[in-house]
C-alpha cells in the first residue's frame, strides 16, 4: 500500500532522515520505533508532504505522491493522528469528528460516526463535551477517532501512547488492533516499543535517522538489540 524509497530529508545542516526505506502492505500494522530524536515524526511529515524532500520517492497505492501538497495526499485516503493529539481545544468532541469526515455524505458520515463510537464508547458519552476539557487519554481516543472519519485507506498514528497512564495505553492499543481487523492498515510511530512491537505485524527499528533493523514484530521483540535497547534488559 505504501512504498517509501531512499528517502533523505534535512532542517537546515542537519540530516534528519538518511535514505531510510520502509513499506506497508494492506491489511496490517507496521510500527517505526526508536528514540527521541531518531526521525520517527520526520518520516511521517514527509509522507503526508509537510516537508521538502531532498531525496527520495514515496509511493501510495501505485500512485507516486512524493511531490503532491499535503491536501491531495490526505484525499488518496491517508489520515493522520498527530503527536500531540492536536484536537481542537473549542470545539465539542462532536463538532471534532465532523471536522475529520469533509469528504463524507450525510449518510455516510452517521455511519462512520457510530463505529467509531462503538470503538470509543467514551467519545459518544461525551459527544457535547468541549474537547479541551477532556483527559489525556480521551483527547487520544478523539485524535484517533477523529483521523478514523474520513474512511482511511492507511492510518498514521504518531506517538499514540505519549504521556498516557499504562491502563489507557492498553486501552488505545486494543483500539488500533480492533481498526486493523475491521479492514484499516496502520503504520504506528512509537517510543513505546515494547506495546508496538506486540501489536505489529512487522516493525523497522530507526536511529539517528536510518532504519538499522527491521523484521516481523515478533522476531523484532526477541531481538538482544531491541531488548537491550528498548526493553530495558
């Protein structure tokens, strides 16, 4: 589904992303780990066309995309869920997800609306609630909720897990599971190697900005590097 070749970006002198490559096929979850810094939310600028490429070619579904804006790619059927969360503070968890479907008709946009309620029961009980008065956690299911609503071909989660409690990390966690059976791909950014790799189908560990391993997320887990590295052993 998605091809990322030989791809180099740079901020000013500094090389961020030094020819990494990765693909994700359809129907599965595919996780980018590393460390702060290691140019895990450059990849996903990159992708969606919010940074200047210096090198590189990103191909979407046999379609070359690697110099369209960023509107034209979000309309290929890729949505993104920020680091950060990034939901509109003002705005009702309601008026939040409509925002996410402007592609969808009326019909469809009831449809859409209630499966992402049945994945986040927590979002229909605060359908009116105003979205910056919602915990971490909830804001998460609202940010996800929110890329979810425009019918995705491929979901970009960015540090889904960041600055949650364990409890609803496993909570979202269980989420991207439930959406991948339903029929979406996923490729996951994460610091939290140890939940992504569990999920994944297959991962790509970067650093420094090169992917230096990669492999099924089962073997990744079992991997001394990845262990000593990620998993504290």
């Amino acid at each position: 589904m998605l091809r990322v070749d030989d791809l180099h970006v740079y901020y000013g002198g500094i090389h961020a992303l030094k020819g990494i490559h990765l693909e994700v096929n359809e129907g599965r979850i595919v996780t980018l780990i590393g460390a702060n810094g290691a140019g895990k939310t450059t990849a996903i600028r990159a992708i969606v066309g919010l940074l200047k490429l210096n090198a590189g070619s990103i191909v979407f579904r046999g379609s070359n995309i690697t110099d369209l804006p960023t509107h034209q790619i979000i309309r290929q059927g890729i949505a993104v869920s920020p680091e950060g969360r990034h939901v509109f503070q003002n705005l009702s968890v309601f008026e939040n997800l409509e925002l996410g479907a402007y592609n969808l008709r009326t019909a469809e946009f009831q449809e859409q609306l209630e499966w992402v309620f049945s994945l986040f029961p927590r979002l229909q009980e605060r359908r009116v609630q105003v979205a910056g008065t919602l915990s971490g956690g909830e804001q998460q299911m609202l940010a996800f909720g929110r890329a979810l609503m425009s019918r995705p071909k491929l979901v970009l989660l960015d540090e889904p897990s960041l600055g949650l409690a364990p409890l609803v990390v496993q909570e979202v966690f269980r989420a991207i599971e439930e959406v991948n059976r339903q029929g979406a791909t996923i490729l996951l950014i994460e610091q939290n190697a140890m939940a992504a790799l569990t999920i994944a189908h297959y991962g790509y560990v970067l650093e420094t900005g090169k992917v230096v391993l990669e492999g099924p997320g089962a073997k990744l887990l079992k991997d001394e590097q990845v262990r000593k590295a990620y998993l504290g052993e």
